[in-house]
C-alpha cells in the first residue's frame, strides 16, 4: 500500500500532462492558416442543371500547407458572388467541393480560323448528316470523323486509271472521305453534358459542322471530292465513321 500515493500522483501528471497536451494542439489548430473552398452543405445535393445559390454553400477550410494543387481545381469561397446563379455541369453530392469543371459553360461561337501557313486558310464547311446511323451524344465536337457514301447512291461515275478506280471497285463497294475536325454538331459547339447542364436544348442534330483547308483559293482535295459527291447525291444526309480520340 505504500506504493499507492506514488501511483496515484503519477496517474493525476499523466491526465494533467495530456490535458495540457490536447489544449496545446488546439490552439495550434486553430492558429493554422487555411485556404477555404466552396463547398456543398452536407445535407443538400444539387443536381446537374441547378443553379447554384448561396443557401446550399459552405466554406471548407484547407490547411495552405496541404491545398497543394487543389488551387487549380477548385472554387475559392471568396469568389462565391461570382458563381451564385452559375449551372452546374454534375450533380455535386452534399460534402463535395465545387470544381472549376463543374461550372463549364457552352462555347459561344464556332472555334475556326487560325492562320496556318501562307496561303492556307481554315473554312467551316456544313455537312448533312444521318443521326440513325450514330449516337449523336457520344459525337463531340473536336473529333474527327469521315463520311461514307454508297457507290450505288452516288450513280457511276466516269472510270479513273488505276487499281482503285471506279471500274476496279466491286458493286456497292463505299467511299470513304476524310478524316476531318468537327466544329458542332447542330448547335452543339461542345459536349451534350454540358448543354444540357445550361439548359439549351440541341437543335438540327443532322447538321454537322467539319473544318476544311482552302489553300491559294482552292479546297483541299479530301473536302472538293466530298462537296462534289454531295452534289451527286442532292445532298442527302450521309453516315459517319468516328475515328479514335487521341489519348
């Protein structure tokens, strides 16, 4: 029993010395700088389309040491005043930070018509298309695509020499135009996640915008030959091969 005080006087410095200890961090914590971000309220889930309004937002305070590169990624809450009104792009679950991606808005204007070399010019060629033969959400602007037109709808054309002329080429056999960019489709000029996040709704689908090349004042001669079976055909809505994007 003589060794009981001793062991209850160093049980009482360990509860004191961890108290100390805990109000010390405390304090620390609270005197860390922090950077704070745009959250949402965890009880609210906006869905992609809302607007963002200052009742369902909430700071999110992030030590600076640990922000790393959130910076480039995620809303500051001092520029809340900014983005209240703004549609969001994906539905942002509650305790989810705002994302610069989330409040992607639609391009305005058709993205052509940077110099190149001398002499060559950039042109936005309109190309009818056939939206039953592809899945239009899944065609964004930026691919490359190229058109396919059937022999037997395009009529017989005069034979050309070689392997791979007209003559060579067995019945029904296709033509194959391209690749070439595409700038929208209808008055898509981005993804259709992000339209439908501004609530614009996509019109004239069958209508796809392509980039061209007119060098000296002459069509290139992938975008002459398409213009020129197009012409054969009166213009009826083509089918579209979609090439692989690049990773």
């Amino acid at each position: 029993m003589k060794g009981m005080p001793g062991i209850i006087i160093a049980v009482a410095l360990g509860l004191t010395g961890a108290m100390l200890n805990y109000a010390y961090l405390a304090r620390k914590s609270r005197d860390v700088e922090k950077v704070y971000f745009i959250g949402i309220k965890p009880e609210v889930t906006v869905t992609r389309g809302d607007r963002l309004v200052e009742e369902n937002l909430v700071p999110v305070g992030i030590p600076r040491e640990n922000v790393g590169s959130l910076n480039d990624f995620a809303v500051r809450f001092e520029k809340r005043d900014a983005v209240l009104g703004m549609n969001v792009s994906r539905t942002l679950p509650g305790g989810s930070l705002l994302l610069e991606e989330d409040l992607k808005t639609p391009p305005q204007t058709l993205d052509f018509g940077k110099p190149t070399a001398e002499g060559v010019e950039e042109r936005a060629m309109w190309i009818p298309v056939d939206t039953k033969t592809f899945v239009p959400s899944l065609v964004t602007p930026g691919d490359q695509v190229s058109f396919v037109f059937p022999r037997s709808r395009i009529g017989s054309p005069t034979p050309a020499a070689g392997a791979d002329s007209a003559a060579n080429r067995p019945a029904g056999s296709n033509d194959i135009i391209g690749p070439f960019k595409i700038l929208s489709l209808g008055n898509r000029l981005g993804s259709s996640e992000v339209l439908r996040a501004a609530k614009i709704p996509q019109v004239q689908e069958n209508v796809m915008t392509i980039s061209v090349t007119v060098r000296n004042g002459q069509l290139e001669p992938k975008a002459e030959k398409l213009l020129t079976l197009l012409r054969a055909t009166n213009f009826r809505q083509v089918s579209i091969l979609l090439h692989p994007r690049e990773r």
